[in-house]
C-alpha cells in the first residue's frame, strides 16, 4: 500500500478567503482531470491564510491519492495549467509507503454526512457511535474501491476520537455550507484498523474530500 502526493506551488492570482478557497481549489483540480469523479483523492487547503482570513499571494496545495493514473493526469495536465485563480508555478510528488499509525489529525475540517445534506454536529447529533460509525463505513469503501480486497469484520478502528472544536467549521461549496470538526485520532493497532487509518491519510476521512479537502490528514507519529 502506498499513496502519491503531489505538492503543488500556486501564484494566487487574486485573494481568496479561507472558506471559499477548497472549492477553487476542487475546480483547479477538476478542470484538469478528465474523470475525476471516478477516482478518491483528498488535497489540503493553501497553507496558512493572513489575519484576515485571507490568502493573497502564493500558496501550496497537497494533493493525495493511491490512483497512479489519476495522479499521472493531474500532475500532467496540472504543470501548465491556469485558471481566473490560480497559476501552477511548480509541482514535485513522492510516495509514502504503508506505515504503523500513532495519530491522525485532520488539517482540514471532517465533514461527516449522517443522511442526505446533514452533516454530523453537536447541534444535529452528537452522537460519536454514530460518527463513529458513518468514518468506518466510509474507509471501509473507500479500501475496497482502491485494492479490489475485502477489509475484515471490523467494530470500530478507533481507539481515542478527540474533537478539536466545539463549534464546527464551514466551507462553501456550490453555494451550499458544509459544516465540519478537525479531530484528533488515535487509531486500534491490530492490521485492520491499521491500513483504515492509512487509507484515511491516503485519500481523507468522513466525506467530500475531493469537493472541498475533507478530512485532509497529517499524521503525527
């Protein structure tokens, strides 16, 4: 197992708030990608926006995914490409291989849909078996559309689930808010729950990641 990340230096060509910014970076990455719908892939936001929630000038999108065709294209058609937001200045990419997990923490926002539309929140749930739950059921497919494998019988891969905001965040997206918590996992650590937890940081954990980067993940080891 292992996932490709291609790190990618952008001219912002006209500033861009926080919220509104993983949706063009979603458009910049699917303009270029002829069927990305079919392939799973999680990208960071820009890096750190200003005081004002801004980003301005330059910025650095991670982009992962364990598709090497999907990645291919992107970088490909990526190297040259430019849009009313964005102008690629250089890309470079690597591999990380199959690793022993200690933590999980969400760079951006996990936005964990419980039905059509609703997004887990204290306010609408609260309930952590169920989010619990919905992020298993979720990397469970997201495993077994990218290695054709069949994951084992599995409860929870989670052995401490830390949410790091009390209020949730939200990101735009087709005139639409998503609402989302960055959290800290610490995942089980028999072979199962091991290669979620990789698959998490290969292509991100809850939903929407290839709409606005949910559940972008740096490992802390």
């Amino acid at each position: 197992m292992k996932y490709i990340e291609a790190r990618i230096s952008v001219e912002i060509k006209k500033p861009i708030h926080f919220q509104y910014a993983p949706e063009q970076i979603s458009s910049y990455i699917s303009a270029a990608v002829n069927d990305s719908k079919k392939y799973d892939y999680v990208f960071s936001n820009l890096g750190r926006a200003n005081e004002k929630g801004m980003f301005e000038y330059d910025g650095v999108i991670a982009l992962r995914s364990f598709s090497e065709e999907f990645m291919d294209s992107a970088v490909n058609n990526l190297l040259d490409y430019e849009n009313d937001i964005f102008k690629t200045k250089s890309i470079y990419t690597f591999n990380t291989s199959y690793q022993k997990i200690n933590t999980l923490y969400t760079l951006n926002p996990a936005f964990v849909l419980i039905e059509e539309n609703v997004f887990w929140t204290f306010k609408s749930s609260g309930d952590f078996g169920l989010l619990e739950k919905v992020i298993l059921q979720d990397l469970i497919a997201k495993y077994e559309r990218n290695f054709n494998d069949k994951i084992g019988d599995i409860e929870s891969f989670i052995k401490i689930l830390n949410i790091k905001n009390e209020k949730p965040f939200s990101y735009m997206y087709d005139g639409k808010k998503f609402f989302g918590y960055k959290m800290l996992i610490n995942p089980k650590e028999d072979e199962t729950s091991q290669k979620l937890a990789f698959v998490a940081a290969g292509c991100g954990i809850g939903h929407k990641n290839k709409e606005v980067g949910g559940g972008f993940i740096k490992i802390l080891n």
